[in-house]
C-alpha cells in the first residue's frame, strides 16, 4: 500500500490505497495506522474487480477510518468499479462516504 498525510474531513491523518500496478483479489486486511498516525481516509480502491471484502487487522488500536474519498468527473471514488465487493467492515467512526465512492 501507498501511505500518505491527509487532512480532511476527519482531521490529521493517514490516507491509504493500493501501490500503482498491484491487483487486490479476495479478502484484504488493512493496517489501522502507518508510523504511529490512524489511517483516516481510503482511496483510488477502483476497479479492483476482484476484490471481495475488506477487514481491518484486529489490534488493540481501533479503526479510525472517518472518510472514503470521493470521486470526480475525471477521478474514480474509493471503491467505484469493484463489482465483486460483498463485504467492508465499516468502523465506528466513519462519518462521510464520498460521492461515487462504491
């Protein structure tokens, strides 16, 4: 995964998002935070079409997930085009889902 600092709508933060090139497929467990900051914010999880759920890894540190980033006219949403998800474990915290982000 690519990791990067974000503010948005959450706050301070980590967003997170598949390294350029790589293909997820099944059942994917992402890293609640990155260096010691939560990962906040998800994005570009588009078209990977063989994805079939998202967990988050069970640690004493929670999910603090707050926001999946909206797509564009000319931007994909966080998981827009992944017609084989049937499972994403949503946290508590979430507060905003972008548009076009499924």
């Amino acid at each position: 995964f690519d990791f990067r600092d974000y503010i948005g709508y959450g706050g301070n933060g980590v967003c997170i998002r598949p390294k350029d090139g790589i293909i997820l497929s099944g059942k994917i467990t992402l890293p609640v935070q990155h260096n010691g900051k939560p990962i906040k914010y998800l994005e570009k999880f588009a078209y990977q079409t063989e994805l079939t759920h998202v967990f988050w890894v069970d640690d004493e540190v929670k999910p603090q997930l707050v926001e999946l980033l909206s797509g564009t006219a000319d931007t994909d949403g966080a998981f827009s085009g992944c017609n084989n998800l049937k499972y994403f474990e949503t946290p508590s915290t979430m507060r905003k889902v972008g548009d076009w982000a499924f």
